[in-house]
C-alpha cells in the first residue's frame, strides 16, 4: 500500500486479464502517444488535427495508400511474429535488422551468382535468406546460453556487422559493372524477382508467406511440446531447468526461427522491390526495430502481429505523406515509434495492478 | 523503577494474519533494556512476522506496541528508525558496488544541497567504528567484501542512524563459524554500550551462547521467556518442537527388502564454489522414509539437487535401482520415475503464469497421452487435470486459472499430484509442509505415508524435526555437508538429534 500525504490508493495485483482489458490498455496507450506527438506537431507550427487528418487520409484514403500500407506490413509482420517467439521465451533479440540484412545478402548471393534453374531460384533465394538470417540469430543465442553474455547487446552489435556487410557488397565485390558508379549490385535476372499484385508493390507471395507463418507461430506457442518448453522457460526458467528442459535447444529453436523470419522479410524486400542489393537503410527503413513495437503492441501474440503490423505499417505510410505535404523530416515516425513503445511499457503495471482510491486519510 | 522492569519494547497481544495462516496468534513480548533477547522458533513460527511488524514492515490485525513505555503506531521503517529501532535482515540490503560509506548514508542526507560532505561521514564512521570494535574501511566497495564484513555495515549503518534496538533476523545463517564468533563479540560489546538487541534463530547453540533470555515462538504463539541461565538445550528444543511431538502417524513396519539409492563417498560443490557435501554415503530402500535432518546450509539443498541432476558432483556415485545415475540429465533422472517436491515451491515447483492443467504436466508433457509426436493433447491434459484436482483436493475455481492465484496449499497440493502421480520409485521431499496450515500439512503427510505403503523410497529433507520425527523410519543427520550417524526405531531422541545438529557425531547406543 502506498499512501501520499492526504490520498490514499491500494495497489493489489490483479489476479487475471481479461482480453478486452488488454485491448483497451493498448488502444488507450496509443492514444496517449499519438497526444503527446500531437504535441511535437503544433511545436513544428502544424496543427496535430490537420496532421493525425492527412496521416490518416493519405493512408487510407486512396488505392495506393491502402496498397503501400500492406506491402510495408509484409516485412514488420515478418520480423514481429518471429520477436513474439523470441519474446515468449524471455530473449530480447533487438536483432531482425540485422538478420533480415543477412537473409537479403544471401538472396542476392543466390540470385546472381547461383546458375539455378529459373524456376528454382525464387525457392532457392527463400531457403536461403531464411537460413541466413538464423545463422545471423543463433549466434547470440550460444553467446547467451553458453557464455551468459546479454542478448540485448549481442544482437544489436550484430545489426552494425549486417550493416556494415551489405555496405561493403555493395561498394566492393559485388558492386555492379552496370550499376555506373551507384553503390549497387547488378539488377536480379527476371526469374529472381517476385510477382506483384498489378499496380502496387504488393509482392504477394511473401504476404502469404507472412500470413500462414503467423498462423504456424501461433499453432507451435500454444499446440505443440516446443511451444510449451518456451512458455515455460520464459515464464520461469527456474521451473525449466526442473522440470528438464535443455534452455540451449529451447534458446536455439527459438533464435533459428525468429532470425530465419526475419531473413525472409529480407528476401521479400530485395526480390520484391528493390530487385538488387543497394543501401542498407534502402533495404529496411528499420523495419527489424519497428517490429519490435508491433510484436509488443501484439502482447506477444503472432496471430495479433497481422493487425499490429498493419498499423504501423499506416504509421510509415503516414509519415511518408506528411514528409512531403509538410516537409517533416522522415524521423518523425521514430518520434511515433518510441512514444507508442513508452506508453506500451508503461501500461503494463495498470495491466498487472489494480489501482485503487480509498479516500483522504 | 527498578532495572528488571525498565522494559525498551513492550508487544501485546499481537495479532497477525495472512491468507489461511496466522502467523502471530496474541503475542505478549517484553524486552529489557540492554540486554540481548532471543526469539527462538522453527520456520513458520512467527519470528520473522513479528519482528517485521515492530520494524514497521507489516501492520499488526490487532495488538499495541510500546516503545520506552510509550504506546505508538509503527507505521514505517522510517517512524521505527525514528524511535531507534533498526533491523538487520537476513539477506543484506547492500548495494555491492559503491562503498561502505556510501551504503552507510545512503538515503540520509548528509551535506549541503546536492553535495556530500564525505569527510564528515568519515569521521563519523571510523568514530562509531572504533567505539564498537568494528573495523571497516570506508572507501571499500561492498562487493570486495566477506559476508561477515558486510554484515558489519549493516550494523554500522544502523548505528549511524543512531538506533538504540537493534533487531537482527537469523544473522548468522550467512556466516562461517569464525564470522560467528566475531559477531557474537562484537554483540556483546553493542550491549555494553547501552543497546538492545533482538535476535532472532532457529540455532539452540547460538541461544545458549549470546543471549540473556530467550522467548521460545511456536505456531505464532509464545509458548515461554526464560532467562537462558536458568534453561539448557534439551529443554529449549522440547519447547521448540512442542511436547505432543512424537505423536505417532499410523504406519506400518517397514519391510527392508530392495535397495533403491545408493549414493557413495558423494563430493559437492555449492554455488559459491566451496563443498557443501563432503564425502557422503548412504542407502535407501523401498518403502521406508530416510529422514535428514539437519540445520540449513549444511548441504541438504546441494545434495537433493545432486540427486535430481540439477546439480553438478565432483566426485563419487549415485545408484538407482542399481543402475548408475552419476552424471544422467535432470530429464533422465525424471524419466527412471524419481519425484521432486522442491523447497522453494513457487519459485522452482511451478510456472505461476501458466494454467492449472499445464502445471500438472510440467514434466510429463512428452509422455503419451499428453502429447502425440510434437503436439499436445489438451483433451488428455484437461481429463488429468480433473482428475488431479478431485483426487487431491485441489482448491481451485477452473482447470485454466493461472496458478499464481491459488494458495500455498494449492500449490503444494499441485506439485504433489504432479510428481506422485507417476507411482514413483524414489521421492525427495524438501520441507513438503512448509508454510502450509494444518488441514494441508496433514494432507501432505498422508499423502507421503501412502507412498510408503505403495514402496516408494522417501527421501525427506526438513529442518522441522517434528515432521521428521513422525515421519521418518529412520533419520540422518547432516551437519558441514557430512552425517552425523543414523538413528533408527528407538535410538530416536530428540536430544540426541539436537547434538548432532550442532555437530556431535554419534556412535553407537551411548553419546
């Protein structure tokens, strides 16, 4: 019990939460970040109603907003539903930036230099940016376990490594001959580059992708003897280690995944947009770091991740349509970014706790 | 007013309850200035509660305290600091890396606006030091320190504030038997110097060594205070057990047929580094309960971990049913059906977060029917579930509520379905009725009684020597990670098990 000098509250923990007190909690913490952005918006001299109206209606409001939210949500609901896994099993990997870097290095390494057979090489360039991306997650997964070296550190060192990498690429050994001096490699041959739905950038077959993963993700946590071990492990791994559980496979199962996830949004980014490696911050816009709010926003639930993906995947295509209508600078959505995840964190006591006013003393 | 009744603290008729226990039923405490006071009392007893009260920790249901004769409200830390009265606990609140001084004053404000005048903290530190007989460098950081040390700027941080009573609760479970007696010095000294102090143990020994009276803490109710001249061990460890002890749980002989564990010259290593088991061997055979007993810290953890596989040995050999189990896997040792009913049981015996029903399969979800191939059966993990909850009488409102919500009992009562529903061949129990309330400690025991019967071996670790003695068939002692003998049928005494708790050998029929 906490008592000020003349008010008097009563801190209980809650004993359960239901779902539509989680909902509410999130929906009331965003609404508290997009106030104080509101904020930062009338300090830029434009008013926040103006601002939230165009954010909302250049989205929404067209066929081309719409289809830009969507081809922006493929990579976050990519990368998010493999944190949710990550999350669930108490490891912070800040990394999918980095391993859907790797998994977009690799796609390229096999779209121009493999010699597959067409119909092969969009497989191909899958597998392999899937595997890139785990190999990039499962590092720090031994570190951790192994060594006790903190996950938060080692996966975002890695992302700098990732970065780095591509940059190298890009202006060294596979700089293209015909790229006339930009940092960029040769374009991808027609096999290697995904369909579109027609008129957008919609690539649609990593959509699909997306979606039936989130679906599996969902069906491994809460169905399967893996997805038990990590509930356990992450919920108290005291318990784990009691009742058997090896934490270095659980970590290692969970890293593979969760990095392999988000080297196929790296797959999907090069093979369905760019169609060749250029600039890190081309390929990702920091989508790795983004999903790390939307799998929160998600309450680590990956079937929750297609529509917390979704909204903000909005929020870049927003910040895209104030950038140019009122010549924001792009940050402004990290602004957004961050004040969600402020308010997302702090929401979690009113989730644990019942906050309750027993009158002046 | 003559000295004997210039009381520093007076309690009365304290009350205090939590959820499904009373933890302090009417207590009456009267403490005389200057002298070192004794609460005595096995775990659950009510010590800690009380002494938490008196520091402002928990606020009593009913009951007055004064404090130099005067009625007051400790309502805080902060108001008993205010009346002098300072506690040391058991686990230090240090922060390891600053310093001695700055862990003295931290929270005080000590200097002018945001600066600290540490030259007159100093001063002040090595003058109380030095008036107390500690030596201490001020400039140290605390993690550089011993244990002994450490506490020692718990007690310098007390003084500093001036505190006049001095509480400390089981000081010297964390200590080596040297650092003991450093205290014990430095205690007396404390006292000689016009402070009150309380002191709270479970340890007969210690009792008779420091203290000038002593109240003996049973079920939440004082059960005596005498002075500690006037008494001796023997009669403090009857009062502290209670004299109904031996009532007898209906049992059957044991039939000793087949050897269940065998451990062998068993070497173990605590967290720390040093050996907590040294050159154990022992036997346990089907259908008999081996109780060890023992004070904690003497190596009972290390070595339940050891047999369960959480735990690394270095040396020696473990059998199971003959076969070698030495170096087989936490998971492994699960699998050749061996119970664990741990001691910590909400941090280690289940995930609070997760559901009935899966707490119930926390080590045999890979086992059919729970599972088939990769995927859980829920319809199996819920007809288990139902099952558990009538067979054991689980009191819980739904199969998918949370567990953190029930009480200990409950909790207990899942763990215990959990690892005995399995008809295992070996249990190792650890204080399986700590904390608990009656009507569940009763439970409990049947429940390991009819696991006997079945011809499970029990391994039961406890320091609450009247669960062993009306449990155990026969009872090991362990003191400095080694045993102190076996006592068996009618060697059974508690006395004698009180000696060898303190670390006397036995030998035979005479000690």
């Amino acid at each position: 019990m906490i008592s000020a000098k003349k008010w008097r509250f009563k801190i209980e923990e809650r004993s359960s939460v239901s779902n539509s007190r989680v909902l509410l909690t999130s929906i009331l913490a965003i609404l508290a970040a997009l106030i104080i952005v509101g904020i930062f918006f009338q300090f830029y001299g434009v008013s926040a109603f103006k601002a939230y109206r165009l954010i909302f209606s250049g989205s929404l409001g067209s066929r081309f907003g719409l289809a830009e939210i969507v081809r922006r949500a493929i990579p976050l609901l990519l990368c998010g539903v493999g944190l949710t896994l990550a999350f669930r099993a108490l490891f912070w990997n800040i990394g999918a930036e980095g391993q859907l870097l790797i998994g977009a290095v690799a796609a390229t390494g096999i779209a121009l230099f493999s010699k597959l057979p067409p119909f092969l090489l969009l497989p191909a360039m899958f597998l392999g940016g899937f595997i890139g991306g785990a190999l990039w997650g499962i590092v720090p997964a031994f570190l951790k376990v192994i060594l006790g070296i903190n996950e938060v550190i080692a996966t975002l060192m890695m992302n700098y490594m990732a970065i780095y990498l591509v940059e190298w690429l890009i202006h060294g050994p596979w700089k293209g001959p015909s790229a006339r001096g930009f940092a960029y490699s040769d374009p991808f041959p027609p096999s290697a580059m995904l369909p579109t739905i027609t008129g957008t950038r919609i690539h649609w077959p990593t959509l699909i992708i997306g979606l039936v993963i989130s679906v599996l993700i969902y069906i491994l946590i809460v169905h399967t003897k893996s997805g038990l071990e990590v509930r356990v492990m992450g919920e108290n791994p005291e318990a784990a280690r009691y009742a058997g559980i090896n934490p270095l496979k659980v970590t290692l199962l969970v890293m593979l995944i969760s990095g392999g996830l988000a080297g196929l949004a790296g797959v999907g980014e090069i093979a369905g947009i760019h169609q060749r490696l250029l600039g890190p911050t081309h390929i990702s816009m920091g989508y790795g770091y983004t999903a790390v709010i939307v799998a929160w926003l998600a309450r680590r639930n990956p079937l929750a991740v297609i529509f917390t993906s979704l909204f903000f995947a909005l929020l870049i295509t927003g910040g895209d349509v104030i950038k140019v209508s009122l010549g924001f600078p792009s940050q402004m959505i990290n602004v957004f970014n961050g004040a969600i995840l402020f308010f997302l964190i702090g929401s979690e006591f009113f989730l644990r706790y019942r906050i309750s006013f027993i009158g002046r003393r | 007013m003559n000295k004997a009744e210039d009381y520093a603290i007076e309690l009365r008729r304290i009350v205090k309850r939590f959820p499904g226990v009373i933890a302090n039923n009417g207590i009456d405490l009267k403490i005389r200035r200057g002298e070192i006071h004794c609460l005595l009392g096995e775990n659950g007893a009510g010590k800690t509660t009380l002494m938490r009260i008196l520091y402002g920790l928990y606020q009593p249901d009913q009951g007055e305290i004064l404090v130099n004769n005067q009625k007051i409200n400790i309502s805080s830390p902060r108001i008993a600091l205010q009346h002098h009265i300072g506690m040391v606990h058991q686990h230090f609140k240090l922060v390891p890396t600053l310093s001695v001084e700055e862990n003295i004053i931290l929270g005080l404000d000590e200097g002018t606006g945001p600066f600290t005048n540490f030259r007159k903290v100093r001063k002040r530190i090595s003058l109380i030091a030095n008036q107390y007989g500690l030596s201490l460098d001020p400039r140290t950081k605390i993690w550089q320190l011993a244990g002994g040390k450490q506490q020692q700027v718990e007690i310098l941080k007390a003084l500093y504030r001036e505190v006049e009573i001095l509480i400390m609760d089981e000081p010297t479970s964390v200590l080596t038997p040297q650092e003991v007696e450093k205290l014990f010095t430095t205690l007396r000294f404390l006292v000689k110097n016009g402070l009150t102090i309380i002191f709270i143990t479970h340890k007969l020994d210690e009792v008779m060594k420091v203290s000038d009276r002593v109240t003996v803490l049973r079920k939440g109710k004082v059960i005596a205070t005498i002075p500690t001249q006037e008494t001796d061990k023997e009669t403090l460890a009857r009062l502290m057990v209670g004299r109904e002890v031996i009532f007898c749980l209906k049992k059957n002989p044991v039939k000793k047929k087949e050897k269940i564990l065998e451990v062998k010259d068993l070497h173990v290593l605590n967290d720390r580094g040093l050996p907590a088991v040294c050159g154990l061997s022992f036997e346990l055979y089907g259908g008999e309960i081996l109780g060890i007993a023992g004070v904690s810290g003497n190596g009972q953890n290390e070595l339940a971990e050891v047999l369960t596989g959480l735990r690394k040995l270095i040396k020696g050999e473990i059998y199971l049913d003959g076969q070698d189990i030495t170096h087989c896997s936490t998971r492994e040792i699960n699998k050749l059906k061996v119970a664990h009913i741990p001691a910590e049981r909400i941090r280690v015996g289940i995930v609070p977060t997760l559901s009935v029903s899966e707490n119930l399969i926390l080590n045999k979800y890979f086992y059919s029917p729970f599972s088939r191939g990769e995927f859980l059966n829920y319809k199996a993990i819920k007809e288990n579930a139902q099952a558990m909850i009538s067979e054991y009488q689980i009191l819980t409102p739904h199969y998918q509520i949370p567990v953190r919500i029930l009480s200990g009992g409950n909790i207990q009562k899942i763990i215990l379905a959990r690892e005995l529903s399995c008809d295992p061949r070996m249990i190792i129990a650890m204080h399986p009725t700590y904390g608990l309330d009656i009507g569940a400690t009763e439970q409990v025991r049947q429940t390991l009684l009819s696991q006997r019967e079945k011809g499970a071996g029990i391994l039961l670790i406890s320091e609450d020597l009247e669960e062993i003695i009306s449990l155990a068939d026969r009872i090991m002692v362990m003191f400095g990670g080694k045993t102190m003998g076996i006592l068996e049928g009618e060697n059974i005494d508690l006395e004698r098990i009180g000696l060898m708790m303190a670390g006397t050998k036995y030998r035979g029929e005479k000690m």
